[in-house]
C-alpha cells in the first residue's frame, strides 16, 4: 500500500515483485496518479505516475487501474478532520497532522488509484 512510489527506480522494483510472484501470483498496489501529467505544483515522485506504464514495462500482464472520486474524498477528509482534533505533542495523531499540513495543499492534483496485476 502506496510503498512502489518511492521506490527511486519504479520499474525495477516492480520486477523484484515480478520475480517472488509465482506464475499466475497476482500484485496489487495503491497509489497516486496526477491529474495532469507534470505539474510541477506535485513532489517529483508524483508528477509523472503512470502505474499502467511502470508495471506493463517491467513485464506484469493484465494490469488495471481502478479510481473512484469517492476515495479522494475519503483521504481529503481523514485530513481535514485530524486537523480539527487536539492532539499531544510526538503522538500518531500530531504526526498524521503534520502530513495533513504538508498533503492537503496539493491533494486536489492527484488521484488514488488501485492497480491489480498478474504474472504469467
């Protein structure tokens, strides 16, 4: 779950999972496309996603990718309510405020996409 982004060369990560999948094994990853390709407003990890590319790329087959608006609602507002709540210095709550602090400005450029693939 959104752990491939940040892998610094996607698609050779994506054929280490390629290599441990059994034939048939089939990966399943969570992550972010940008609305517009590019947009330097994104971190760099984000601005060129293509999921489909990367794992047709490293050899996957049958690959897709699947979003819904209702997603990007629900993540938008897991922040924004965190925001509103009080939270003691060093917890998991303030952690997930400063990431909130740090996403939600850019939030809007991106879309959460579910991605299915096989190895055959």
């Amino acid at each position: 779950m959104d752990a491939l982004q940040y892998a610094p060369d996607r698609v050779a990560a994506a054929r280490q999972a390629l290599r441990i999948l059994k034939p048939g094994g089939r990966l399943v990853l969570t992550g972010w496309h940008p609305h517009t390709p590019g947009d330097e407003r994104l971190p760099p990890r984000h601005q060129h996603t293509d999921w489909t590319r990367v794992l047709q790329t490293a050899g996957f087959t049958d690959v897709h990718c699947a979003s819904t608006a209702a997603w990007d609602d629900a993540y938008q507002g897991i922040y924004r309510t965190a925001l509103t709540l009080e939270a003691e210095p060093g917890s998991a709550l303030a952690g997930l405020q400063g990431e909130a602090r740090r996403r939600l400005p850019t939030a809007h450029l991106l879309h959460r996409v579910a991605v299915t693939a096989v190895r055959d």
